[in-house]
C-alpha cells in the first residue's frame, strides 16, 4: 500500500453494526513541503462487511484535527464522487488524502450507509494519527 517515498501504514480498526473499518494512514515525504507548511497524508479505509446482506455507503462525515488542534470537518456524498455497494462478506477499499499545514494531527469519522431495508445506520471510522515520521515525537 506505501507509496515511494512515504512510511509504512500502520493499522487502526474498529467495528460497528457489523462492518468493521481498517484505516492505513501513511505520511509522504516526497509530496508534501514543510518550508511552505504543506505536509501530506494518504490513507487506505477498508470496510469489510461482517453482514450476509449487501449495503450502500451515502456518506462520510470526517473530523480532523492539526496539530495546533484546529478543526477540518468533511461532509459529502458517498466517497470519490461514488455510492459504493458492499456485498455480504464482501470488502471495499477507498483511498484518499488529506494535506496539513503543521507537521502532524489526527482524523477520525462516520460512514452512513444503508442497508436491503432502506433503513439506515452509521459506522464509526477510528481515530487515526497524521505522524510525521520525519519529525522526533
């Protein structure tokens, strides 16, 4: 999943009414600027559907946090401009980004999907940090 040039993911995961959500944050070095304060992240989410049921994800809600705690929140549909289906067993994975003006933060959210029903719940996205690795903690 690392691209050259950046870290290698680490792992944050939880589950929620029956899908559970893989994160893989990874700092890159090569895209971002630090002399321009633009540091970059990418991240893999993999949702695994737990259920035997197919459901569509309709939107994400993200929350992210800089590292001088200021706040970012990301409201839209689906995600990429797309309303993934999830069949039962079945995993998906979306990738992204997401540029920072300090050297590190943290990002966490909520998937809203829907499922045979039309009933619709939320899935929690884990908490995850932008570490810079460059940079002693």
């Amino acid at each position: 999943m690392a691209m050259a040039g950046a870290t290698e993911p680490q792992m944050y995961s939880a589950t929620t009414n029956g899908v559970k959500v893989d994160v893989y944050p990874v700092y890159h070095a090569e895209r971002s600027q630090p002399e321009k304060k633009y540091y970059y992240w990418s991240f893999d989410i993999v949702i695994h559907n737990l259920g035997d049921v197919k459901i569509y994800l309709t939107s994400r809600h993200w929350v992210v946090h800089d590292q001088a705690n200021k706040l970012y929140e990301i409201h839209g549909s689906g995600v990429n401009g797309t309303q993934p289906t999830v069949k039962g067993r079945e995993s998906f994975t979306h990738s992204s980004g997401c540029p920072l003006g300090t050297p590190s933060g943290r990002m966490r959210g909520v998937l809203r999907f829907i499922d045979h029903n039309r009933s619709a719940f939320d899935v929690r996205v884990p908490e995850f940090p932008f570490l810079n690795p460059l940079i002693p903690s």
